[in-house]
C-alpha cells in the first residue's frame, strides 16, 4: 500500500492501492444536485481523477483549477476531482472558481471513491491527494499517491500521461 502522511502525521489508507495497467475500479460519487455518477458515467473518455482533501483548501483549489484550465481544450478528457467535501459546498467553490467546465464529485456519502482507489484516510476520513489518468479503455496509465498530503502533486508528469492516453 502507498505510504503518506498529512501534515507530516503518517495515516492509514483504507481500500485498494490502484497501479498501472490494471482496469479502473468502478464507484458512485454524488454530484453537486446530488444525483449520483459513476466512472461509467465517462466511458470513452480519458479520465484525469484528481483526488483531494477539501477545494476549500489553498493547494486542492490550486490543484483543481491547474488541471481544468490546462486540460479543458484537450479533446476526449475529463477531469474529475474528488473530495469527501459536502456537495452543497463542491458547488459553492465552482460557482466561485470562474471555471466553466470544472467537475467536482462528492464521496461523503459511501467513500466508494476513497474505497475502490485506496485513498480515505482512516484517520481523518478525507480522501488522501492523489493523481489517476483512466484511459478510453477503463485501463489506469498514470497513478500518483502524494506521499505528503499538503503538498502538490506532479502536475507535468500527470498532464503528460492524460495527453498520451487514449
């Protein structure tokens, strides 16, 4: 299993570590009107899975917006971020992000997300930060466990690995 800690506090992931090649596992989010959505939901599509503590945090927000504004004009992707935040306040944060096409999915209800990719955190019951690129096929091409939870992600490497899937 991946190793991370947040604020430099070791934590406990709960699920399963999700590696390369390996076929997507399937979840059910909520979306911010609270109807569910599942990774089917974007079948065909390139997926950049973007997991994060809370958007209402300073490096989530960044990491949120880096990933719509860099991969929104990329054709066939979608960017997923997901968080253990309330869907009332995902939908507070995008209406105050000025992103247009900014998808952000709620897994407070099961943690079938957190779950199913090895990212809640036992100890906080927070999704761990942490970077999945999910290709056309369901295959997973590209995984990043953020081995500090208050820290950024690779973006470059990530944005890469969505450009080159298919």
């Amino acid at each position: 299993m991946a190793s991370v800690t947040f604020k430099n506090n070791p934590v406990t992931l709960i699920g399963q570590e999700v590696k390369v090649g390996e076929k997507a596992p399937s979840f059910t989010v909520l979306a911010n009107d609270l109807s569910p959505v599942t990774l089917e939901a974007s079948a065909g599509k390139v997926r950049l899975i973007s997991a994060v503590p809370s958007v209402d945090t300073g490096i989530c927000d960044a990491q949120t917006r880096r990933f719509n504004e860099e991969l929104s004009n990329v054709e066939n992707v979608e960017v997923l971020t997901i968080s253990m935040d309330l869907p009332f306040a995902q939908k507070r944060w995008c209406a105050a992000s000025g992103l247009e096409n900014v998808h952000t999915y709620s897994d407070h209800r099961d943690a079938s997300f957190g779950e199913a990719f090895g990212v809640l955190m036992q100890e906080l019951r927070l999704l761990a930060r942490a970077v999945f690129v999910v290709d056309s096929n369901d295959v997973v091409t590209y995984v990043e466990y953020v081995a500090e939870g208050t820290t950024h992600p690779n973006y470059e490497a990530a944005i890469e690995a969505v450009k080159a899937a298919k």
